[in-house]
C-alpha cells in the first residue's frame, strides 16, 4: 500500500463520518463535504493502486528485459562456440583430404579429370 492509497482510503473514512454525522446533526453542508471528500478519497486511492500496479509492470518489464538480454548473450555465446566448432571440423577436414591428396596421387587425378569432364559436358549448349 502507497502514501495515495492510504491517504485514499482515510479520506474516505472521513468522507463517510462527514456524512454520518451531518445526517444526524441535520445538516447538509457537512454532508455534502463528506460526500465530496468520499468521493475524492476513492478517487485519490485508485490512482494509488494504478500507480502501484504501474510500478509492478515496470519491475516485471525489467525483470523480463533482463532475462532476455541473458538468454541473447547464451545464445550469442553457442553460436560463437558453434562457428569454432565448425571451423574446426573444417580444419581437420582439409588437412584430411590434402594428406589423401598427397598420398594417392593417381585417384586424386582420375577424380579430378572425372570431375572435369562432368561439368564441361553439363556445360556445353547441346548435348
């Protein structure tokens, strides 16, 4: 509970004992002062409990713009380790298909021509 819905809420008493007791004493001055501050003790205690609940959402806004910054920066961070990963395997790969390469000479050659004479076959405007 805020200052504006405690201060509501007691005008508001005070508005309802204002009138009560004009009511009694006959006299509708203090009931219309009664009915007034009534009226503004409601008034004053709903823009307390809006102006609560307005700083609730902005904590939980926060709260939740937090959490997500977090789970951007984990998902920054996989990616990073992903593309190491990658680069990695990539790495391993080339080394692995340039040792083959250097090893076996002829079928490198053959596969090289074979690859070669494919594409240029494809290539041509008519087969």
């Amino acid at each position: 509970m805020n200052r504006d819905q405690f201060r509501g809420a007691s005008r508001h008493i005070k508005g309802r004992a204002q009138t009560a007791l004009g009511g009694v004493a006959g006299d509708p001055v203090r009931q219309m002062r009664g009915a007034v501050n009534q009226v503004a003790g409601g008034a004053q205690y709903a823009y307390g409990s809006a102006r609560d609940r307005a700083e609730d959402l902005a904590r939980d806004g926060r709260h939740i713009a937090h959490a997500a910054r977090e789970r951007a920066d984990d998902w920054i961070e996989d990616g990073r380790h992903a593309v190491g990963e990658a680069r990695r395997h990539g790495r391993e790969y080339g080394r692995r298909a340039v040792r083959y390469a250097e090893t076996h000479r002829t079928s490198t050659l053959l596969g090289l021509v074979a690859t070669a004479f494919a594409l240029g076959w494809l290539a041509r405007p008519t087969r």
